[in-house]
C-alpha cells in the first residue's frame, strides 16, 4: 500500500541561512563538493545549502543518502521522478513559446542554450526532492525500511557547466519585479536557482513566467504537483537504506543542531515546494518543445 505523506507548507515560513558557494569555505566547501559530486549536478541548491547549516544532521542524512545517490537504481528513480512531473505539466497545457521568441529574433543558438539551461534543473533537481523527502519522512517518524545494497553504479556523464544566475542585487528593475511576483506568487522569502538562471534571458522568462504564472493559479495546478509529490514519497521509500538509518538518529542530530522542530520545519518547507519547481521547470520546457516533440 502506497505510504501516504500530506503537502505541508509550515507557517510562518522558516528562515533559512544557505551559505552561498562562493563563500563556502574550509570544511563547508568540501561538504559542497561532495554533495555536488554525489548527485552529479553543477550547483548546490538551496534546499542543500540550508541544510548543510545543520552539520550534524546534514552529515547524518547525507551519510546515509550518498551511498545510494550513485546507483544505477537511484538514476532510475530520478528518472521516473522527472516523467512524472513532466506528464504533470504537460496536462497543463503549456502554450508553446517558440513563434513568440522568433518574432523577438532569439536565433537556435539561444534557444538551444535555453533548453541545455532547462536540462540542468529537469535532471538536477530530482536528487534534491528524493532527498528532501526521505529527510521529512524520517523526522516525521516514518520508517525507511533498513538493508539492501544500492546496487550498480549508475552510467554517468560530466556534470554539466553550473547555469550563469542573476543574482537579486545585478537585477535591473524589470527582473527585480519579475523576481518580486515569483516570491509573492510562490509564497516564497527567497527566488529558487532555477528562475535566477532563466533571468539570464529576461525578455524569454517574462513571457515564459507569464504563462506558467496563469497555470500556477489555474484549475488542476495543485492536483498535479500533490501527485509528484506522493511519486517522490513512493521513489524514496524504495530505495535501499544500506546503512540503516533511522528516525531516531536523525531526530538526535537535528537537535544537536538546533532547538526541537527548527530543522524539520526547514524540511518540511523545502519538502513542500520542490514538487512544484519540478512541476514548473517541466511547465518551462514543454513551452520549448517544437511541435510533435515530448
């Protein structure tokens, strides 16, 4: 019987303290690579970052996860993971973009570097909400079931290149209100890498934002995203837990941290929202696809 795990978004929202890679320093910094590493993505995001303030319990949790995150079988789950929200967004009804970008004379070479950007957080961010999940699900008591091997590695190419972002403070004022809506829209204190990195390409994801914005507040939007979602509980609570971890060492960790519930309300948040961008950037994408593509 599937496990049952509802979309909680805390409230108030929890304040967050990633330290950015470029200021990641020492022990922080090699914490940084080797997660980066370990998922086999060019940018630690912020659900990561956030996490890696908590030393003890990001090193228990990631202790356990990094053996697994390597496997040929946990490549497969972020696979099916991605045709989910992918399937999801595509429901949607994603208006196509590409007429629009020719008219404003965006040629193939920027379009194409649009998409390989899109491809960065289609595959990229899996790892993180499998992560993620299995994180709630253990601070919440819920057991991951112990043993098993991870298996085979998993086929791998290069990481590819890290996104150039447009940080908040180089925004000009149109990006500035772009960013502004997604916080407000999203119910966010914070704008996720992903948007930053499509901004690198304001005039695109204005109107791309646009229309994933009227999806956003639109018939079935939330539906589609709680069904991500109970797939990424489902995928998680299936991988292998070589080490074994446990609700109750993970729960001692977070509180050699910090005060009872601080870290699992930080979990929780980024438990709730990383369904949604993944619904957003496969939203993002199919907007990009040529006609009789999937």
């Amino acid at each position: 019987m599937p496990e049952t795990l509802s979309r909680l978004k805390p409230d108030p929202v929890p304040a967050i303290r990633p330290v950015p890679e470029h200021a990641a320093g020492g022990r922080l910094a090699e914490v940084y690579a080797r997660t980066k590493a370990g998922l086999n993505v060019p940018w630690m995001g912020v659900v990561a970052m956030a996490f890696a303030h908590y030393p003890r319990f990001y090193d228990c949790l990631w202790s356990a996860f990094e053996p697994v995150a390597g496997s040929a079988g946990f490549a497969a789950s972020c696979r099916a993971l991605r045709e989910a929200a992918e399937r999801e967004a595509g429901a949607l009804g994603p208006a196509p973009l590409l007429p629009l970008l020719a008219e404003t004379r965006y040629d193939a070479r920027e379009i194409d570097g649009i998409r390989a950007c899109n491809e960065v957080f289609s595959a990229g961010n899996m790892p993180y909400i499998l992560m993620a999940t299995l994180a709630r699900l253990l601070l919440e008591g819920r057991d991951w079931p112990a043993g098993g091997e991870p298996g085979p590695p998993a086929a791998r190419d290069p990481a590819p290149a890290r996104p150039v972002l447009i940080e908040p403070h180089h925004a000009d004022p149109t990006v500035a209100a772009l960013y502004a809506d997604i916080r407000g829209t999203l119910g966010l204190p914070f704008v996720n890498t992903d948007y930053r990195a499509f901004a690198r390409w304001p005039s695109y994801f204005l109107a791309a934002w646009d229309g994933l914005k009227r999806a956003i507040g639109g018939p079935g939007y939330e539906a589609a995203v709680t069904r991500v979602h109970d797939a990424a509980v489902d995928l998680a609570l299936a991988l292998p837990n070589p080490g074994g971890l446990t609700p109750g060492a993970l729960r001692e960790a977070a509180r050699a941290d910090a005060p009872e519930g601080e870290v699992r309300e930080v979990v929780r948040l980024f438990q709730w929202l990383l369904p949604g961008l993944a619904v957003n950037v496969a939203f993002l994408r199919a907007q990009l696809l040529e006609p009789g593509d999937g």
